[in-house]
C-alpha cells in the first residue's frame, strides 16, 4: 500500500506546519520570503526537495545507447530495502513506470545510508518489448546517484534467437539436459553485469513451470562456482541478485519465466572501500554536468557509468571487482556539451584509489547562471527544485547535455545568443521548455513560450561582467501539477 513521505507542492498553511513538525532540518526554509543570495524579499515560497538525500536517476537505453522510449517500462526494486523508495511526489512504492526511458526515484529521508547500513536492493525493468537482467545495487552515501540499466528487445516467437547451453556447465530443465523449453535470448557478450562478483553467462525464457538442475563444472581453474536466478513472470516468484545462484531451483520456477545463468571467476577480489572519483572546473567557480566514467581493469575487463557532478564534486563509485592478482586500473572521464575533461587517471589499486579530473568550459561557450521557478495555477508559492535537468541548442538533434540543478538554480556553459530546449522529468515524463540567451528576445519568448504542458510568465535576462543570469519562472499545467500532487 501506498504512504506519503512529502508533498512537495503544499499550501501556505500545510507549509507552516510542515516547518514545525520536520525534525533534524534546521535552517533548510530559513527565511523563506527572502531570496537565499542577496536577502531581498520575494513574493512566491522556495519549495525545494534537499531533504531527500539521496535520489536515483535512473536511465533506460537499449543494447545501441539509445533511450528505450514509445512503450511503458516497469522497473521494479526488490530485496528488503525497497519498501523505503518513494516517487516525485513522496508516496512510497517499489515498482515505477515509464515511457521516457528515465525516472527519479528517491530514498526515504529517514532511511540512514553508511558503510555500515548500506541501501541494497536488486532492479529490473521489463517492458512490452524491452526487458532488462536483474541488477544488484549497493549505495553507502547520500548524493545523486546514476543508474543506467541495458535493455534488449525481446520479441515474442519466431523472432526470438536460438542457441545457448554453452555454459561450462551442464543443465537440464525437467529432466531434459539442453531442453528446448528454455528457449535462448542473449549471450554472455552482451548481458550487463549482475551487480555481485557472479557474472551472467546466458538469458532464457522458460515457457512452462518446472526444476532446472546445473551440474558437472567442466573447468574449476578459471570458475569456482555456478548455477541460475530466475524471475517469475507470471507470479511473485524470483531467486535474484545479491543471493548465491542456485544449483537445483526446486519447484522454484512456476510459471513463465527468465532464467539468468551465470558463474564466479576464480581469483577476484571485492573492494569494500569504493573508488572515489573528484571533479573540479579549473580556476574554481561553480557548474554542473553529469559525465560518463570508465575504469578498466588489468585483465581488460571494464565498468562503466555516470557521475553528477557540481563542482567541487567527490563521488564515490561502489560494487567493485578486481583481479586480485594485480588490482590497477585506468580510470578515464569524459566531457560533455560543456566541457573538456582532463586525461585518465591511472592507479595502483582500484580499492581505496582517489581519481582526480579537471573540467574545462569549452572555448566557444559563456557562463550563464539559470535560476528557474516552477509554478502551478492558483497558487502564489514558487517551487526552487532540486532536480537533473536536460538542455540542448533548438534546433539540434543530437544527445541531451544533462545537469544537476539545486533550489532551482545552476551554473551552465552555452552558446550567445541562442535558443536552448530544456526538460525535467515528473514521474517518468518529460516535460519541455525553451528559453533565450539574448535578452532582445525576452518579450518574444514570453509572448510565444506556451503549451498545453507550461506557459514561461517571467524572464528576466541580465548581463554582467562575467556571466549572463537568466530569471524565470515557467507555469506548469494544472495536468502536471496534479502528477506532482
């Protein structure tokens, strides 16, 4: 069943309430009729959402990159911890959907999160045509954190791949070795990691209930253990990621189902203590961007993702497997739309090593300083969120430049005088706006900037000596702000 955490969106009374009861948040709406910069009186209330420590953006891309968009992904979170996520909106719940290939989705304020009582849960997103393994996370710190879960198109019938059974392992499925009623998806070259120190091997679809039995390891030198997880499509049942992979399911599989084999590498090590990698902008001075790492290992093996950075920025990247035998690592960063990163990093351990990298703003870009309010009809009170936004010139279509906006505001590196789109997400929806960089092109924006989603009632662009602020405030339909509740 559902329970509210928080409203974001509350009335001035609720608000006032809110300020009396939350324990532990002193000074987070201090003085809310004043702008927190210069202390000058502001008629609309910043709302933001700081008091969720840490969020999860989680992205969906195909096996090219791509966002898997045009259908309804259900991405569900499993394991003990998933009962303390919660939506936009603060309402608990462990499964979500989307259909924009992203949403956020935030941790229970009151859960605490160190090393000692880690957030762990294990995610997988299944959709109409698209479908994602089992994923094992572990978080040991707060912050923004970046999910990106690979999916494969799936299809039904004939248009399914056939092979398989290539494990170094036997299994028989109702007493059938290589049985034609697991019928194979994927190979091992193209499955995502499972989170632990296991590896997948390969991807099935059992079309009926039954026992899956693994035997006969044809090479203990380079494995030292085996077996299968499997998740139930037709009823609750599952055996996933963080747990050992089973040898005998039982009667375990009853009903249609994934079966996900995998194997344990012998000589790999876990590192407890985390990789941290530091981002900084050179000569100082404030920004956002989210940037792509890749750390490669002695062995060759690799791990990738994505890092929000505002700058300074330490960020920690956990659920790391070494080769024991020499635990080096190269780890390289790279830029965006905004910025050029400084070379790889290379390191004697994995564990424990401290990456440090240096953006640099692109030559051909100013410093424009955003400070976007968020509105509903009807209501005076402003909304400053703390949320990952996406912008890009109008006009082009390459890939989104993505960016941490706090209370509202950030610091962005774009080109003069042109046009930019800009998105936020709301429970698993885009919703867009454009804005100019030239301030002769204020009055056309405000007159033509309107949709049936949002209409842009103030901007304000003011140039100064270093940099361009841009003041607005967009008004969200009554449609979305129902969605945000």
């Amino acid at each position: 069943m559902k329970s509210k955490i928080l409203k974001p969106i509350l009335s001035l009374a609720g608000l006032v309430l809110l300020m009396l009861s939350i324990t532990g948040c002193k000074g987070l709406f201090d003085n809310p009729l004043k702008d927190k910069d210069t202390g000058k009186n502001i008629t609309a209330l910043l709302i933001d959402r700081n008091f969720i420590t840490l969020k999860i953006n989680i992205r969906l891309e195909d096996m090219s990159g791509n966002a898997v968009t045009q259908e309804n992904v259900q991405i569900r979170l499993l394991g003990e911890d998933s009962v303390n996520f919660i939506t936009f909106a603060g309402e608990r719940q462990a499964t979500f959907t989307t259909n924009s290939g992203f949403i956020e989705v935030g941790c229970d304020p009151n859960r605490v999160i160190n090393a000692q009582h880690p957030l762990e849960f294990t995610i997988v997103a299944i959709g109409p045509n698209h479908a994602s393994m089992p994923q094992f996370v572990s978080y040991t710190t707060d912050g923004v954190k970046n999910l990106t879960i690979s999916m494969i198109s799936i299809g039904v019938g004939k248009s399914m791949n056939f092979g398989g059974y290539n494990e170094p392992f036997d299994m028989t499925f109702n007493g059938v070795k290589n049985s034609s009623e697991l019928e194979f998806l994927l190979p091992a070259s193209y499955l995502t990691p499972t989170g632990t120190d296991y590896q997948y091997v390969n991807w099935y679809l059992a079309d009926q209930a039954g026992t899956l039995i693994c035997d006969n390891l044809t090479d203990n030198r380079l494995y030292s253990d085996y077996g299968v997880y499997f998740l139930c499509l037709t009823s609750s049942s599952y055996h996933l990621p963080n747990s050992l992979p089973l040898k005998n399911t039982g009667n375990g599989i009853n009903g249609i189902s994934y079966v996900y084999s995998a194997i344990l590498r012998s000589g790999v090590a876990k590192c407890t203590n985390g990789l941290t990698i530091n981002v900084d902008r050179s000569g100082g001075g404030d920004g956002t961007g989210v940037f792509d790492y890749l750390i490669t290992f002695s062995d060759g093996s690799t791990k990738n993702g994505q890092i929000t950075c505002t700058f300074p920025s330490s960020n920690l990247i956990e659920q790391i497997y070494y080769p024991a035998s020499n635990p080096a690592v190269t780890v390289a960063l790279s830029g965006d739309a905004q910025y050029d990163m400084s070379p790889p990093v290379n390191l004697s351990s994995a564990c424990g090593g401290v990456a440090t990298f240096v953006a640099t703003p692109k030559s051909n870009l100013k410093v424009y300083r955003m400070a976007i309010q968020y509105k509903c009809p009807q209501s005076d009170i402003g909304i400053g969120l703390s949320i990952v936004g996406e912008f890009r010139k109008t006009g082009a279509t390459g890939d989104w430049t993505s960016f941490a906006s706090i209370e509202g505001v950030c610091e962005l590196q774009l080109e003069l005088n042109a046009d930019y789109d800009f998105r936020v997400n709301v429970e698993g929806e885009y919703h867009n706006f454009v804005l100019p960089t030239n301030p002769a092109l204020v009055e056309d924006a405000l007159r033509d900037q309107q949709s049936a989603d949002y209409q842009l009632i103030s901007l304000v662009i003011t140039p100064t000596t270093n940099k361009t602020i841009i003041e607005a405030s967009v008004q969200f339909s009554q449609g979305i702000c129902d969605i945000l509740d």
